[in-house]
C-alpha cells in the first residue's frame, strides 16, 4: 500500500501494533502548507523505499491523541518501529533531511511512550 492511511483515535494503537516494520505517522491540518509539502516527500521517499509505512492523522478532528501526543506544531511526525513508539521526528521536508533524521531516530534508544 503506497500514501498515506488515515487513522483516528479509537484505531490508532491497535492499528499501529499490528504493523511491522517502520511506520511514520504525521499529525496534519486540511489548510497547513508545511503539511501537502511534508506529505507530498514523504509520498516520494515511500516510493524509494515501499517499505515504509505512512499513516495521517487529521489534528483538526482528534483532539484526544493531539493531547496524548504533545502536538503544538503541525506537521507532526512521530516514528514506530515494529509497532511500538519510537520518538518524534524532526526535519526539513527535503528527502536528505527525512533520510538522515530517521537513521538517527532509529539508531537512538527507543523513548517511552506519550
């Protein structure tokens, strides 16, 4: 499956778990320019790398998990790894930046999560 997956609050852990692999989920807004332009990379860097899982939650409709994550900047991207959370990510929405950024997420110790 290539774009993104849409996720709310009453499917976002489960779904989340059940995904193996790397999983980029990016808090979003309808009117958010910096947010089609992040979408739009990484849309791009999922097709160098099919592997890639990208799931968009609308921060406009759900509250509960912009409160459960912290989010007071859009976009918002956080990383799981094998479903569990990892850690936030942050970048430029250039591919090199995303690149280097989630190399050095995912070599750093996983955080606890929100």
């Amino acid at each position: 499956m290539t774009g993104f997956r849409p996720l709310e609050q009453f499917e976002f852990h489960h779904t989340l778990d059940g995904t193996p692999g790397v999983s980029v989920v990016m808090f979003s807004a309808r009117g958010c320019g910096a947010c089609r332009s992040f979408k739009t990379m990484l849309e791009g860097c999922q097709q160098q790398c099919p592997d890639l899982h990208l799931f968009l939650v609308d921060a406009e409709r759900d509250g509960a998990l912009v409160r459960e994550f912290d989010v007071f900047h859009l976009p918002a991207l956080f990383l799981f790894v094998d479903g569990r959370y990892h850690r936030p990510l942050q970048c430029e929405a250039r591919p090199e930046a995303f690149a280097t950024a989630l190399g050095a997420a995912r070599a750093a110790p996983a955080l606890e999560a929100p």
